[in-house]
C-alpha cells in the first residue's frame, strides 16, 4: 500500500516540474524563475535561448523527483532520503543555475 500512496503522490509532482521544464522552453515571452517576479523581453538578448536553457535546468530538477520515484518500487526509506538529499542540494543548486542563465542572456547595459 505504501508503493500506491507514493506513487500518487510522487507521479503528479514530479509530472508538475517536468511541466515546467516543457513549458518554459516552449514559451515566446521570457520565463520567470521567482514567483511573482518577472522577466521583460527587453532584459534578455536571446529569449529562445533563454527560455531553453531555463527547460533544461527545470527538466534536469525534475530527474530527481523520477528517480526517487522509481526508487520507491526498491526501498521507501531509500526514496525518501534520496528524495531528501537530492531537494535540500538540488534547490540551491537550481537558483545557482537559474543565476547563471540570467546573467548569459542579460542584455548589456547600452548607457554605458
């Protein structure tokens, strides 16, 4: 039973952050990491560009809440801790990432 209540919860979640790994790179307009924080199209030099690189960094997130799911079918204690391990250094990681593709697809400041 408890396989079942994990993959119902674990299948959705990790579904959800996948999502927005498609639809950041699918999307026209720059997308946005913070919640209620946006990004204009003026910051950034290459949108498309941007916006990929933003999926991948959302996909490659998601990949630990997949293995940890299928991880569940051989441990729940295991899962749960790789689970664990993998947000408390993958979210730091993610903004460190996040950083990185804002600064790369900046615009430069043209008053200079």
């Amino acid at each position: 039973m408890d396989i079942i209540i994990w993959l119902l919860i674990m299948i959705p979640c990790s579904m959800l952050i996948t999502g927005i790994g498609i639809y950041a790179w699918k999307r026209n307009k720059p997308m946005w990491f913070w919640s209620g924080a946006t990004v204009s199209e003026n910051e950034i030099n290459d949108t498309p560009a941007y916006n990929k690189a933003n999926g991948v960094m959302w996909i490659c997130y998601s990949l630990i809440f997949w293995l940890s799911t299928i991880a569940g079918f051989a441990s729940m204690k295991a899962a749960a801790w790789f689970l664990m391990a993998g947000c408390l250094a993958g979210t730091p990681a993610l903004i460190i990432a996040y950083k990185g593709i804002y600064k790369k697809y900046k615009k430069e400041d043209q008053t200079k």
